[in-house]
C-alpha cells in the first residue's frame, strides 16, 4: 500500500477544504488563492495539489460582481436542492478595507464543471469563514465569523442555500488563554475558521482560535445540546451551544500554528480526515507566513467526542483514506472510459481507429473509404491480409506516420517505405509518446496463428487508459494477464475466439467496458456481438461498433 508524508501542498495553501464526492469519484479542494477561486481535484487524498487537476472557476472583478480581491477560505457544500454551492467572502473595495461574504453556484451536476456568481447574501455585515450543516429534514445551516470587537462565530438558519433566514445567533467568542494568546486579547480575540462535525447523536463545531499566523493558532470545540436539529429556533438558540474547556489540537511535531480545519470522509465512508493548514517554522514575528495544507485521519472515544491527538510531523508516513483505489486500471470512472470509446471507430472486422490527444491512432486498418491521411501511428497485429493491407495504408498515412508491426513483418514493413518500429511479443515501447506494450496473440490448438510467429496485440495508454487492442488471439494465459480499462477483443470464431470463449476471456480480465470485434463479415455471424455481451453478463460494460 503507497504511504505518504504532509504537507500535502508544496505550496503556500491556507484555510484548505476538501471533501470527497462518491458520484464522481474525486476529492475536490479549495483553499485561499487571492483573487481566484481555483478548484482542485484528484483520485487520491494526498495528490490533491500534486498529481491532480484544477481548474479556476472565478476571479475578482471588481464593480461587475462588487468583489475586489482577498478571497480566503471557499467551501463547497451541496445545496437542499441538490445543486452545488461555494461560500466564501472577499473585499468589497479595491483598497483594503471590509469583506461579505458571497456565493457561487454549480451550473451542472459536475462541481468540475461551469459556475456563475450568484449574490451577496449579507452586503451589510463583516464576516468571513462560511461553513454549512445540513440537516435531517434538508435544513440548512451557515455559520461563520463575524467581526465584532475582535471575531465571534454567528450561526444563522437558511431559508434556501443562498438566502439568510432570520433565526441568527452569536454562539462563540475567545474567552480561554489557550484561544487568547497575546497579541490576540481585548479587542483583538479571534474565533474563526469554523466547521460542523457529526458524532453519532453529537453534533460540534470545530473552529479555531488566536491569530492564523500565529504559533498558537489552534483547534477549539463548540457542542450543539438543544436537541432537534432541524428546529431552526433551537439550532439559532445561544444557549444550546457549549464551548469545551480544553483546545482539541494544538502545535507539536514542528507543526506550528495548526487551524482553519475542515473535515472529509474517506471513500469508503468509513473514515473521518481532516484537512488543516500549519506553519512549517516557528512565526517568531507573527506576520504572514507560508501555511501548508496537511491532512490527518480523526478518531473519537467512546463518547463520541472527536480525538485528535497532535500534528503529524512531516517526515511521517501515513496510509491514505481507506477505500482509496491505487490500481491504474480503476483509476478512471466510467465517464472517462465512454468518453474515449466514444472516439473508437470499428468499420470492419478488426480496423480500428482511435482519436486521443491530438493524434489518430489506427490498428489493422483495412477497406478504407476515402483517403483521409490523418494516421499518426498505424499499429499492425500480423500479416493476414484482413489485417495487413498496403492499400488502406496508403489511403491513411502522412509523410511522418509510424508503423509498428511484429519483427517478422518487417521486409513487409520495408517495402511500405515509412518510418517503421518493430516490435516483440512482451515488449514495452514508445510509439511517437504513446507508451504502447505488446501481448503474444496466437492460437494454443490451431494452426491460423501459431505460438512461434511471435504475432502480437497491443496495449496502448491514452490519457491514463489501458486500451487492450488483442489482435487474432484465443483465451490465453498471456491475454488472461492483461490488465487494462477497456478491450477490443475478436469474438468471431474459426480463426480466434467464439463469442462464449471470448466471453469468458473477459470475464477473468475485468475490463471495466470490453468493445466485440472479427465478427459479421469476413467471418462470424452479425449478431455474435450480443451474443458475447450476453455471456459477459455483468464483468464489463459490452459497447457494440459492428452492425
């Protein structure tokens, strides 16, 4: 299993929030990036800001929105109404000066995908840091941190999730040492950063205390004893909340100034995380400082009461969340692998062509209409001649297309006069950037495709997608070990597989989606395709090109 060490970010990250939406199958995170909101998001916890994507979803701009700059601490929260919604705040002048808070929403199902302005929900008050619990009954809630001699934490009902209700309380302000640290005292007391936590039949709000520059900055407890929470007037009520004694997290382990925490569930849902920024240094000057985002699994006792324990120092290994999937081939949901099947030609038999990136990949190519010469790779299985055809190739080829064929191809090769690799059965090689490996194809007990002419199938890796292309093959031990995301395989009988052992074939390999091919022309019957999906019952998604 891969370990990994915080911080998470090798980069300034402050105020990080993440959560992990199963629909997609991705972690998305936000966290203060000035004038932008910038989205991240990754198949794994610890890569969010490393070996994901992102992508920015707004900027400042100024008297069209009435937003100038200083965005800090976004948070994306699915609405009762089941859209998706950020909440956040920023500068409502250009010079420095007051901040509101303000609300994007989703315009799709996809948080990756277009959002747009939606209002400014309180244009007359000061607060930052909005977060958002939902209730039983789909009751919203937003709590955040007002500025009031000092920061307190407000909470206040939703009507809607872009409409303040008018149940609003103030339910924090610092009052304890460990919250109060010099220069944060008077006046200058700080409870920020706030984030609901569920425990059984306890609810809490996790927030933070003193200055986020400061060493001293930390994790406090807010408890939530009113009862039913989805009473608006109990939940706005001062009197049910308490504040605990004791600060939850504090700095340790050369982790200073741990806070503005926000917490996930692991992909499995088994496990609470948290996401936090801390200080790499001691802040002796308590002025900005770079704050990176760190991640932690969270535990309770047997109360209920969250558990913490301290930072974990940065040259520790932790597992990821668990349910997390490390394997390549399950690392892409079955939107992504549709979406490329979506650009998979098969105009007959085995000819295949495939558009990815930019280039025009085709496989056996044979009675092709027109001559489009797009082909930047043309793979070649063997020399049969409804794989192997001079004339297609020349229909399709540009003057710097590559052909890749078996080594005993390759007088066949020379003779096409093109930039040519040859290849071996079990090899892994590079075809003009796309890393391409071969699988022996043959026949164990006929004689069409024997073991010794080292004939091969390929596999190819398109954005991260194993594309297994098995040329003329029957159920091998070699094509049984293929690991990929989605398989052309021959199903026509005589010369390779019939739909039954193609099917089983399949169903030891577990292609997330498997594409039937060799059937409904030069040999095999037009409906063998859906007899093969069929026998494949539900090992793989069966996608039909032929007839």
């Amino acid at each position: 299993m891969k370990t990994f060490r915080n911080p998470v970010s090798p980069f300034d990250a402050p105020d990080p929030f993440m959560t992990y939406v199963p629909e997609t199958g991705y972690y998305y995170a936000l966290f203060t990036r000035g004038r932008v909101l910038e989205l991240f998001r990754s198949r794994h916890a610890a890569e969010i800001c490393t070996a994901g994507d992102s992508r920015v979803i707004y900027r400042a701009n100024g008297p069209e929105d009435g937003i100038w700059g200083d965005i800090w601490a976004p948070e994306m929260h699915r609405g009762s109404n089941g859209k998706w919604y950020i909440y956040t705040s920023g500068r409502m002048q250009e010079a420095p000066g007051e901040k509101r808070l303000f609300i994007m929403e989703a315009v799709g199902d996809d948080p990756f995908g277009e959002w747009r302005f939606k209002c400014k929900p309180s244009p007359d008050v000061f607060s930052i840091d909005p977060t958002v619990y939902t209730a039983e009954n789909g009751q919203q809630y937003l709590c955040c941190s007002r500025v009031d001699r000092g920061q307190v934490l407000d909470i206040l009902a939703l009507d809607n999730p872009w409409t303040f209700g008018k149940e609003r309380a103030m339910i924090a302000r610092a009052k304890y040492d460990w919250e109060t640290v010099p220069p944060y005292d008077g006046d200058g007391t700080i409870n920020e950063g706030a984030f609901f936590v569920e425990s059984g039949s306890r609810l809490f709000i996790i927030y933070s205390g003193n200055g986020c520059w400061s060493d001293h900055y930390c994790f406090g407890v807010l408890e939530y004893i009113g009862g039913d929470r989805c009473d608006r007037a109990k939940m706005c009520d001062p009197a049910n909340w308490i504040k605990h004694e004791e600060p939850l997290f504090t700095m340790a382990n050369g982790v200073f100034g741990p806070g503005h925490a926000s917490f996930f569930r692991s992909p499995d849902g088994r496990e609470l995380w948290c996401a936090y920024h801390g200080m790499k240094e001691h802040n002796v000057t308590v002025t900005y400082a770079p704050r990176y985002f760190n991640i932690q699994r969270v535990d309770f006792d047997e109360t209920g009461y969250p558990v913490m324990g301290e930072p974990v120092g940065y040259e520790t290994d932790l597992v990821p969340p668990s349910g997390e999937v490390w394997d390549e081939r399950k690392e892409h949901t079955m939107r992504d692998i549709f979406s490329l099947a979506d650009r998979i030609t098969v105009n007959t038999q085995s000819s295949i062509r495939i558009e990815d990136g930019g280039k025009t990949l085709y496989f056996d190519p044979i009675e092709i209409k027109g001559s489009p010469q797009d082909a930047d790779v043309i793979f070649v299985t063997h020399p049969h001649g409804d794989h192997f055809s001079p004339s297609a190739i020349a229909k399709i080829r540009k003057a710097d297309t590559l052909l890749v064929v078996p080594a005993s191809m390759a007088d066949k090769a020379k003779e096409a006069g093109m930039k040519t690799l040859t290849v071996g059965p079990d090899g892994s090689y590079d075809a003009c950037g796309i890393a391409c490996e071969t699988v022996p194809a043959y026949n164990p007990k006929k004689r069409f495709h024997p073991r010794e002419n080292d004939w091969v199938g390929y596999i190819v890796t398109l954005g991260g997608i194993r594309v297994y292309v098995a040329g003329d093959t029957d159920e091998t031990d070699e094509a049984a070990a293929v690991d990929c995301d989605l398989a052309l395989i021959p199903v026509g009988g005589t010369y390779t597989m019939t739909p039954a052992e193609a099917a089983s074939l399949i169903r030891r390999i577990k292609p997330a989606a498997v594409i039937p091919t060799h059937y409904g022309s030069l040999v095999g019957k037009a409906g063998d395709g859906k007899t093969f999906a069929s026998l494949v019952e539900d090992a793989s998604e069966v996608i039909l090109k032929l007839g």
